[in-house]
C-alpha cells in the first residue's frame, strides 16, 4: 500500500475551499444551461491543471432512455418573482435567491392580472378541500409539493410553499429563515400539468399565512400576488466531465461526484466536487513530477447530474467487467462544529460480495493519521464513521449486481442545511474536506495498484468490518429490535456473504488462494452461532414459488417514469398498495430488484428483505414483484 503522507503533503486546502467557491456561484439544475456553464468551468479547471479531461453530452429528452433512466427535458429561467400586491410586498426573486422558484416551472405571467392566493391549511387531503374553488388561482401548501399534486386537477395555477423537511436532527424552527430545494420532476406524459411555483422561509410563510387569515376573516376575499416566471423547457442536453488518469492496463477504478443542486449548494454537492477534482490533480501532479509511478489499472473522475448522468454514462460505458470499484462523494465538507456529522462510509450491499468496503476503509484510516498521540499513535482530528448500505446517491446505480462495481458513499450526516438555501460556504471546513479528499486519493490510488501482497491488508480490515455488523446484529437482538430467528437467520447471510467476498479478491489480483480467510470467516460466524445457539429459522412466506429473471440493466430510477410506456393503471394500483409511505419503498426496492437472478424464487427473495429489513415487508415485497412483472421488467422461469 502506499505511504499516504505524499498524498497528505501535496493536498491544498486553500485550492479545495476555492473550487468550492466557485462551483457555488453556479445554478447546476440538471439538463439546464446554468449546469452547462459550470460543467465548461470545471472542465476548464481540469485542464489547468493539465488533466485529461473532457465533456460528454446525452441527450435531455423525455422520449430517451438511459438504462432505466427515462430523460426530461431541459429547463432554463432568466427571470422569477412573487409579488403581493396589497399590501405591496416581493415574496420571491429569482435574481437575489434562485432556489426561491421552484425548479423547473413552466412560465407564467399575471404581472398584469394579479390572481387569487388560496391558503390550504388543512393539509393535503384533497377531500377537505371539495368546496374550494381553485382554478385560476394559486395556492398556498405548507407541505411538499409531491402531496399536492391534485392542485393541478382543479385547475390550479401554480403552489407556494414554505415546507421544510424535518428530521430527528432539526426542526423548523432551525431553519425559520432557510428556503427548502425544490422542484418539479415532470415525466412529459399526457395530461401533466404545466406546474409551476415559489418557494419562501418558513419565517415568511408563516407571516404571509396569518395575512391571508385575516384577509379572509375580515373581507372573505384572497390575497393577491402576481407571478412571473420567464422560462422554458424544451429538448437538450446533459453534460458529463470526464477526467482519466490512464493507467498501464484499461481495467478502472471510478470516483464520482454529483455536479447538480442550486446556487449555492456547497456542502451538497460542491464540496465532493472539489474533493474529486483535487484528488485527481494530485495523482496527476505527483506522476508528472515523477513521486509516483503510472498507475497499473485506470482512474477515472465522472462529474455528473445526480443518478441521470450515472444512468448516462453507464449507459455508454458498458464494459462493466473492466470496473474494480468505485467511490462515490456525496457531501463531504460541513463543519463539523456546525451540526454536521461525522464523515461516513456508507458500505455496499450484501447483494454486491465485494473487498471494495475494506478498501474505502484503509483509504479512510490513512486519511484519519492527521495528528499524533502523547504515545506517538496517529489520530483523527476529523470526525468520521462507518455504516452499512443505505441507498440516495449514485452509488446505489454502481452496485446493481448486473453492473457489479461495487461502489462506496463517502458523505455526511446529520446536515443542518441539507437541501436549504443556507448551504453556504460559510459551512465548508477545509480540513474535513481535505480529510474526505485523502481518502478518495488512497482508495483510488491503491486500488488502482493493488497486489497480492496487499491483500493480507484488506482481509486483516475484513475482520473489523466483520465485527462491526456482528456488533449491530447483536444489538439489536438484545435490545429487542429483532427476534431470535431473524437473528439467527441474518447471522447466516452474513457469514455466506464474508465468504463470498474473499472469493472476490480473484478480480483485483488474479489467482490467489483464499480457502484459510474463507476457514477462518466460516470459524468467526460458527463460535457466535453456536454461543448464541442460533439456527436459520426465519420461516418462509407460503405461495411464493415463482423464480424470475431480470429483463434490465441497472436499478429502477422512479416508476413513475413507466407511465410513459403505457402502465399508469399498474402504477395506481402498485400506489394504493404502498400508501403515500415512499420511503417504504425505498427501504426494500433495491433488495428485491437485486436479489432477483434467476435463481431465488420469490420466497428466498421476501425472506431475505425481511431479514435484511428487520420486519415483515412481505406485502410490500411481494407487490413489488408483481409490478415489476406487469411492466415486463422480470419475466417467470
């Protein structure tokens, strides 16, 4: 492995708070020419530091499909506001807060016929807004425009809302002057609503929301504002920057940062941004300076639109054979004195046996050597974590086993200003991001270079991966969280997957013997079973039999996407099934879309995602597969 001090030694902060800076002057909204221009801005950075970089373009348009990525087109806005006309007040200016429109709005403009602002404030149930006249007018929802799709059906001009997503981490009240991001993602089918909105703090919400009481009490008229949105969408593009450290050999190790997010955005995502193009500056710097060999396998940067550009370029890229691993680098940066949390690994999934965890896990321990002990022990100044699979970022499109580059998160949790407009670069703190960026360096790098004598390396870090979800699986046993069976049946899994992940080592180095790591995980897991007199009981689910196959590359962007193709009745019956719960889905569609693979019949399936999940998911897993086989996605054996 490599000795990481002349990574450590050649990182610049001051270069790293700088890429921020300036990538956060731009409004990356996916497929817009805002997200173009900071594209060509990096792409000329690239160069300056003389890497070879480059842009690819793929087409936004809603009839194009990327993987199972359906397109939509591209949007641009040169001017937004919201004016109140009595009394006289600008509630929204596009100019002075871009993320107070929401993105991509169709256009509007009563800026000469002032309309009607009905205040919803008994919740999204449509039903207790029947005798409420709302066409031609807007409207005013505390909530997330997602539940107040049924607007549009009643004639509904437009939404304003103050809605701000709270978490056991912060409330309201923790951003009472923030504006939320929010936008529309339409599917251009028939029939969809030209919808357009603004966005205000919740301190102004709450303001206007008193206001319109009052008018209403005293007068029984609406308040009236005049909206203006001078935009367009129409058929483009989206843009991909590719940066590539040839290697000796085209086998690949990918990094990867999500470019998008609205001015200023710097946490998310312009932190990992910077972190990915310093990283590659660095390598690139030390093998020109002759520090570092070239590399033996090839290196690769995508800086892309989130999940859309991943799908793209995959898409495109298909020698998925050739791919060693990934890292992914999602929110990197926040001060950690700020409410941010630790920097976290987010691992890959049981589904996608891999080495690739260890790897991140070592780039992270040498990344953490940023002080010494009174004992001369190297310490961590920044605060950082490891957690098992969760899902949200382009990794997830990496790891789908039909792709199988077994991809890493590097993030950050709790945010305070996720997906806020105060998100600034007063959050930024250039020695985490530095940290995050050496970590990125060491994963690639050793990746990039690995041989058999580094594999010891990774199995003495397997073991420690290995306890830690032993660890959490104990726990939650003990602390009841989870029954006796599924305890022991997840002790199960666990122990064939460590087992499965040695074998992997073959794809890094070629030949090499892995039966005595393979003894000794089997050993591990045989002590604990029988400590804790364990068997694999979780009982099977009866009248599952059937066996699919998968008819598609990659996970599923958003279902929604298939009413495109005809299938709006499945979707609607899939819906009443889910509930409005999607983050129920999201807990269980990656699981069951990954362990379909001819082989599993529907009862291995559900069972694993209950296990996995730690509760009965059956209802949700089996309806599930029932959609995905009326959309002809996986086909019966």
């Amino acid at each position: 492995m490599q000795d990481s001090l002349i990574f450590k030694n050649a990182v610049s902060e001051k270069r790293l708070l700088n890429v921020v800076k300036e990538v956060s002057n731009y409004h990356r909204i996916q497929a817009s020419p805002m997200y173009r221009e900071a594209a060509n801005h990096v792409l000329k950075l690239c160069q300056k530091y003389g890497l070879d970089a480059k842009i690819l373009s793929y087409e936004a348009d809603p009839d194009v499909w990327y993987l199972q990525s359906k397109m939509f087109k591209e949007w641009s806005v040169k001017e937004a506001t919201l004016d109140l006309v009595d009394p006289e007040m600008r509630l929204a200016d596009y100019s002075a807060e871009a993320i107070s429109v929401i993105q991509k709005s169709y256009p509007i403009d009563k800026r000469n016929e002032p309309v009607d602002l009905v205040l919803l404030d008994k919740g999204s149930n449509k039903d207790d807004y029947a005798d409420v006249d709302l066409n031609g007018k807007f409207v005013f929802i505390r909530g997330h425009i997602r539940q107040y799709n049924w607007v549009y059906e009643k004639g509904a001009l437009g939404v304003v809302t103050d809605y701000i997503m709270e978490t056991k981490s912060r409330k309201r009240s923790d951003l009472y002057n923030s504006l939320t991001y929010t936008s529309y993602w339409h599917t251009h089918v028939a029939g969809e609503p030209e919808a357009r909105g603004f966005v205000l703090s919740p301190k102004m919400g709450d303001q206007l929301a008193e206001m319109c009481r009052k008018k209403w009490n005293e007068e029984k008229v609406y308040l009236k504002v005049k909206p203006y949105i001078d935009s367009a969408l129409y058929n483009g593009h989206i843009e991909i920057v590719e940066v590539t450290i040839n290697g000796k050999d085209d086998k690949t190790v990918y990094l990867s940062a999500h470019l998008c997010h609205p001015r200023s955005s710097c946490n998310d995502n312009a932190s990992g941004v910077s972190a990915t193009i310093e990283a590659m500056n660095v390598m690139n710097t030390l093998i020109k300076e002759g520090k570092i060999e070239q590399p033996q396998h090839t290196i690769k940067l995508t800086l892309i639109p989130e999940f859309t550009g991943t799908f793209a370029y995959l898409s495109d890229h298909n020698e998925y054979a050739k791919g060693l691993g990934a890292m992914n680098l999602d929110m990197v940066g926040g001060k950690q004195t700020r409410f941010y949390g630790p920097i976290t690994l987010t691992k890959t999934p049981y589904s996608t046996p891999s080495m690739n965890n260890e790897m991140c896990m070592l780039a992270m321990d040498e990344a953490g050597k940023e002080a010494y002990s009174l004992a001369d022990d190297p310490v961590s100044l920044t605060n950082h974590r490891v957690e098992p699979h969760s899902g949200g970022s382009d990794h997830t499109v990496y790891c789908d086993p039909t792709i199988n580059i077994p991809c890493c998160m590097l993030g950050q949790w709790p945010d305070l200003n996720y997906h806020t407009a105060t998100d600034t670069l007063d959050v930024i703190d250039p020695q985490v991001l530095k940290f995050s960026c050496l970590t990125a360096i060491n994963f690639a790098w050793n990746l990039a270079n690995i041989k058999k004598e580094d594999v010891p390396y990774l199995f003495n870090k397997q073991e420690e991966n290995i306890l830690a979800d032993k660890f959490k699986a104990t726990s939650a046993y003990l602390n009841g969280k989870i029954d006796k069976a599924t305890f022991g049946s997840l002790m199960f899994i666990m122990k064939d997957y460590f087992i499965s992940c040695c074998d992997t080592v073959t794809k890094l180095v070629g030949d090499y013997d892995t039966s005595s790591q393979k003894q000794h995980v089997s050993d591990m897991f045989d002590n604990w079973i029988r400590l804790y007199d364990l068997k694999d009981e979780y009982p099977q689910t009866e009248g599952y039999e059937t066996v699919y196959k998968r008819n598609f590359v990659g996970p599923i962007q958003q279902f929604s996407d298939y009413e495109a193709l005809g299938y709006k009745k499945q979707l609607e019956e899939f819906q009443k099934v889910m509930g409005n719960d999607m983050f129920a889905l999201f807990d269980i569609q990656d699981k069951v879309i990954n362990y379909i693979d001819g082989k599993r019949s529907e009862n291995e399936i559900i069972r694993r995602c209950n296990i996995e999940c730690g509760k009965d998911v059956t209802k949700s897993a089996a309806a599930l597969i029932r959609l995905l086989e009326e959309l002809n996605l996986i086909s019966a054996l």
